[in-house]
C-alpha cells in the first residue's frame, strides 16, 4: 500500500493498456491495493451472514474494508464512482469425494454448505453498491476443496439448489 514503484508501475500499465485500447475497463490489482482502476475489485472470504450484511450494505463500509487486512486502495488513491465487484470469495470447503484440501470455512452436512453458500451469495445479491461477482472455485482443485463441484466434477449439492440461491429465489429452511 505505501510502495510507491508498486503504485507507479500499476499506474503505468492501466495507462499503457488504455493507450491500446480505451474501450475495455481496466483493472489496476484485482482485489485489492487499487490505484487508478476501472473497477474497483475485491476479494473477500468472509462466510458469516451478519458480517457481510454490515459491510455490503453500505457504501461506507464497503470503502473501509481491508480485504485479506489490506485497504481497496493504496495511499494516495480513492474511490471514484467505479462499478464495484466482488471478484474473489466463497472459499467454502467441504469435502465431498474423498479429496483433501482446506478452505477459508468448513461446511461439515450438504445442510451446511448450502446455508453457508445462501449467506454469501444472498448478501452480494442485496447490496445496492455491487454489481457483480465470481464465487471461487467452481471446482475442487489440487490442495482446496472450496468448489461447487468435487474435483472429479460431481456437484456437491443439487445444481437446482445452486441455480435457486444465484438467482436469489431459495428460502432459507427450504428442503436440501
């Protein structure tokens, strides 16, 4: 964050890229750091229901959040209006399969995992301020288990259920 080659070079490459093409957006550090950017990206791997209410649901309390204890923008840098996406989270494991592997929280039932997915993915869903995210993983890979689908590409939870919580159409208590 007070590295100033780090934040000159990112600068560099956003100009540089947007003198090659002005039509795409550009992003200076996916997740987090940011200096001049496009979009304002963030990675976060918080779980818990009552945490992520708070923070996407302001505006506020979105730009004070320090993902992975980092701040959206390094020193001398602010927001500026730009979309903002949640590009990193999830992060839910649950083993399924027989694969080994962590996660940045534990599902231990398919009961489980889909509450803990309902809470992530509804939270995103309510907030006014984002405009878009991408749960990681869609599947299991090498050393984390956190996808929606085993490593061997079988879902973990009925695909039904997947789509119905995406869409923001599954309730709370309905059947697993």
């Amino acid at each position: 964050k007070d590295n100033a080659e780090q934040q000159s070079h990112s600068a560099a490459m956003i100009y540089l890229t947007k003198s090659l093409d002005v039509t795409r957006p550009v992003i200076s550090n996916d997740g987090w750091e940011h200096t001049c950017t496009d979009l304002l990206t963030i990675h976060d791997y918080e779980w818990r229901r009552e945490v992520l209410e708070e923070r996407y649901g302001s505006l506020e309390n979105i730009l004070k959040l320090c993902a992975a204890g980092r701040p959206l923008f390094a020193n001398g840098w602010e927001y500026k209006g730009q979309p903002i996406l949640v590009t990193e989270f999830g992060g839910i494991s649950y083993q399924k399969g027989g694969t080994q592997g962590w996660g940045y929280s534990n599902a231990e039932s398919d009961d489980d995992f889909v509450k803990r997915y309902h809470n992530v993915i509804a939270r995103l869903l309510a907030s006014a301020y984002v405009q878009g995210f991408c749960y990681t993983e869609l599947t299991d890979v090498e050393q984390e288990i956190n996808g929606l689908l085993t490593y061997d590409r079988e879902p973990k939870i009925s695909v039904d259920i997947i789509k119905a919580i995406n869409a923001g159409e599954w309730e709370e208590g309905a059947d697993v």
